[in-house]
C-alpha cells in the first residue's frame, strides 16, 4: 500500500473519535486510499486485507466497518434485508444493485424524483429514505 492511500486512511479516520489503530488504518487506506468512493462488504473488504498481507479476521472487519458507519464515515445499504454493503459516499444518492453478479453501485441522483412519500404515522418522522434500483444483463 502506497503512503499516499495510508495517510489518505489516516486523514479519513481522523474526521471521527474512533482511534487510529492499526487494523483500523489498514481498512480505511483499503476503502478510500485511492480517493474514490467504494461499496464493499464486508467479505470483498477482507478478502483485499488478505490479498494486501494485512493480518485481520473477518470479525474484525464486519466489527470495523459498523464502527466506521456508527462514526458517520460510511453508511451501510441493506440489499434483499440480509446482504449489507458499506458504501463510503455519505451524499444522499440511490444505488444500482446489478443482480447478476451481486455488486452495488451508485446511480445518478439528479435523474431521481420522488414526487411524495406516503404520510407518516403519529409520533414518527422520516430519517431518510433508501433507493435501490435491481438490475439484471438482458
């Protein structure tokens, strides 16, 4: 890993409390080293750990990423309600999920209008809303 993408790590984790750990700086130079944005789960994420010779288990990256998505750096998008991807983009935007090979993307926001949202029930209010649009190769 080049310093460039370690200190681009660094830089990142800095923009919360978490602490700069070791583990924690090799994961956040692996998602934002190249300075673009990036979905991973949590699986491909430790898989690229490997492939970089960083000693970390996948625990330790499902553990890693929930604390970067709790300390506002990322946001976790949920696909079919069991498969989480991280997504390093903390901008309002919907999401492609191409389902012929399992893979997020971001799709163009300013091609997207909601023209209402249904009326909340008494006492809620909305947090924010999700859209994933499933794709399939024809």
């Amino acid at each position: 890993m080049t310093d460039d993408a370690v200190q681009r790590g660094r830089d990142w984790l800095s923009q919360s409390a978490l602490r700069p750990t070791r583990q924690r700086i090799a994961l956040a130079s692996l998602l934002v080293g190249d300075g673009k944005d990036r979905h991973v789960t949590a699986e491909s994420l430790f898989e690229s750990a490997k492939e970089r010779g960083e000693r970390v288990s996948l625990a330790t990256v499902y553990n890693t990423l929930k604390a970067f998505c709790e300390a506002g750096l990322m946001q976790e998008v949920t696909v079919d309600g069991s498969k989480s991807y991280f997504d390093t983009n903390m901008h309002d935007h919907p999401h492609f999920f191409w389902e012929d090979d399992a893979r997020l993307t971001d799709a163009p926001s300013e091609e997207l209008e909601i023209a209402r949202l249904p009326k909340t029930p008494e006492g809620a209010e909305i947090t924010s809303v999700d859209v994933v649009i499933r794709l399939r190769r024809t």
